[in-house]
C-alpha cells in the first residue's frame, strides 16, 4: 500500500499536469488518533482568491482523510494489524482484503439574492447542474446536489448555501501509482470541465458580489493552514 506521503505526491502531480488553479490548501494533523486530513481549495481558470477573509463564492475542494491504521498499514504491511484490531474502527478488519478510501470534491455554487427567496429556482438550477455535469463525465461520478435552508424567525424561508458533492472511491488504486495517477488525472480534469462551466454562468461582477448568499452572516477569519505543497 501507498504511504500517505507517496499518495498525495500522485495528488499533486496529476494537479499540476492539468493546471488546476489552486488557491489554498490546509493539511492537518489529529495528534491524539494520528489521522490526517488534507483539503485543496482551487478556483475556475483566471480567477483569484483576492476576498481577504471570506471564501471565493465559485470554488471546488478536494478531500480526504488518511485514517491512523492506513498509515500503520502502508508502512509495516497486513501482518501488522493483528495486535491493534481491537483498537481501531470497523476499517482495520477489511484491510485484510484490501483497504478503500474516499476522495470528495466539493463544489460551492453562488447564489444571488433573488435566487436564494425562491426555492423552486434554486430546485431548477440544482437539476441544471446535474444536467451540465453529465455532458462531461460518466453517469458514476454525477455529482448531487445538496442546500442549506434557514428559517429564521419573522422571516421568509430561504436558501442559505447549494453544494454540489461527488466522491472518487479508491481501493485497488491505493496499492498502484500509476491506477492512482489515471483516477487523479480523471478527477482533475472533471473538476476542471465543470468548474470553467459554472464560471460561463455567472460574470466576474457577479462572483465578487456573491461572497456569501446570506446577507446575515459575517464571515470570519480563514483557518487554513499552508504547507510547503501548496
């Protein structure tokens, strides 16, 4: 099995050979279990992430979460978790077969004001989107969309946030560089394709004036951190 340290220079390899434009990365380190986590933030092509503390309204994120036992496992082999099994999650048992991790992109959509009053718009722009998805990947990897609605008192309902989620299951992929390097090379260039979509949609205007689609709530200050990859 790949370290995770070999698994993320796939990452970075197949970001760099699509020219992705990365805006921000933040790595982290659980240093009671030990897992580690590591998000890429990247922006449609021409774009920059000059909004000071808030997030780019337009935006898809890469993630993952490399679990304690992927690095016991990576490093010292199967013969090595029969002493631990007791102390790890469900994970650990089907590691004798062959371990599985999920990599998630994220997009964030912006929204107007307008569009976030009526909900049966923003129910037309989520299919709109599933239906440009799939002019440009496989019926698989389709993403679905997910909303936040608020509720707040005295006031009309209305859609705070719209995501679009897709994940990249990974299993054989974590033992082969270059199956690992053909599933990244994929997953880049779909972000890619629907990020320059979506950006068509709205107008550079448009995207600096939709920081956040609820008026409301003060963003605060970026917790990420940036670590020699970004």
């Amino acid at each position: 099995m790949l370290t995770y340290e070999q698994f993320v220079a796939v990452l970075l390899n197949s970001i760099e050979r699509r020219g992705l434009n990365v805006a921000y990365t933040q790595e982290l380190l659980d240093t009671h279990a030990l897992g580690r986590s590591l998000t890429i933030t990247c922006l449609p092509d021409g774009y920059e992430d000059d909004q000071g503390p808030q997030e780019p309204p337009l935006r898809a994120v890469i993630a993952f979460r490399w679990s304690p036992e992927f690095t016991i496992f990576s490093l010292r082999g199967g013969d090595s978790l029969g002493d631990i099994e007791r102390m790890v999650d469900e994970r650990l048992a089907q590691a004798r077969t062959g371990s599985s991790l999920d990599v998630d992109v994220t997009y964030t959509i912006p929204l107007q004001s307008d569009q976030c009053r009526d909900i049966e718009l923003v129910t037309q722009i989520a299919r709109s989107i599933q239906e440009l998805h799939a002019t440009v990947t496989s019926p698989e990897h389709l993403v679905r969309i997910e909303t936040v609605h608020l509720f707040a008192p005295g006031r009309a309902p209305r859609v705070q946030s719209m995501t679009a989620h897709q994940t990249w299951s990974l299993d054989e992929a974590l033992y082969d560089p270059e199956l690992l390097s053909d599933t990244f090379d994929e997953l880049c260039a779909d972000l890619q394709m629907l990020l320059e979509l979506l950006a068509l949609r709205y107008s550079p205007d448009e995207l600096r004036a939709t920081s956040t689609p609820n008026e409301e709530f003060v963003a605060g200050d970026r917790r990420y951190l940036k670590p020699p990859t970004a």
